[in-house]
C-alpha cells in the first residue's frame, strides 16, 4: 500500500559524520541541505556517549536562498516544527536520538550544535530528511 511507504516518499542526506570525540566546546556544524523538491525538512541528532559531567549542547536552526548560506539567518520560529530547546540536550542524553523540523520558505537549511562547559568526550552525528516530495519515489541509494 503507497500510504505505508515511507522509504520512497523521502529523501536522507548528511547531516553530521560520526567523528572522533569532540573534548572542547567546538561547534558541530551540520551539512548544508538544499531542500528542493522537498516541502519540509527534520534534522536528526544521534548522541552517543557524552562524558562531560556538567556539558549542555545548544541547537541553532539557519536557512538561506544562497548554496554556501553567505545569507544564512536563525529560523523564525513559526517555520521550526519542534524547538531548537527540545533538539538541545545535556551532559545526560547518552545514546539518544533528537529530532528538529523545517516548513519554512527558504531553499537551504543549516543545523549547529554548540557544546558548553565540554571537557570530556562528545560523540555526536546527525541526519537530514526531506520529506513531502513533490516527485517520488525518491532514488535508492540517496543522491
């Protein structure tokens, strides 16, 4: 049944790699995702372990008309379905997964994530989905 068929009906892309441990309060900037073709967007955040004892992890939302984001802007909240305060977590989200969408009008999105008082080992990776596709099935593997 086309209904019950998620996997043709979006599109995933990078959104951050699994890297090594992050120890400071370096920001984790997502990949720029060109949503065209796509009337919304979520940004998954994946965490693994996060050592720090006292860290918080800050999320921002940026969208832009320009393919690098030299315009980029935070989302107006009214485009955000969620809030960048329920993507954000702490010291104590290990092995959790935290989600962040888009319905805005701009093409290009943009997701950072910005640790405080990180001293200890930070594993963080990210996903982009676009969904509501004005074309599908979308191409498997993902372009």
């Amino acid at each position: 049944m086309a209904s019950m068929d998620l996997m043709n009906n979006i599109d995933v892309k990078r959104g951050l790699s699994p890297v090594a441990a992050v120890t400071d309060n370096t920001a984790f900037v997502s990949e720029i995702v060109d949503t065209a073709g796509a009337e919304s967007a979520t940004f998954v955040i994946l965490t693994g372990s996060l050592a720090d004892a006292d860290a918080t992890f800050t999320v921002l939302f940026e969208d832009g008309n320009v393919s690098n984001l030299s315009d980029n802007a935070a989302v107006d909240d009214a485009f955000l379905i969620g809030t960048e305060a329920l993507a954000g977590f702490t010291f104590a989200a290990d092995n959790k997964v935290f989600k962040i969408g888009y319905k805005g009008i701009k093409r290009y999105c943009r997701v950072t994530i910005t640790p405080a008082n990180n001293t200890g080992n930070a594993f963080i990776a990210g996903v982009w989905i676009l969904s509501h596709l004005r074309s599908a099935p979308s191409a498997n593997p993902p372009a």
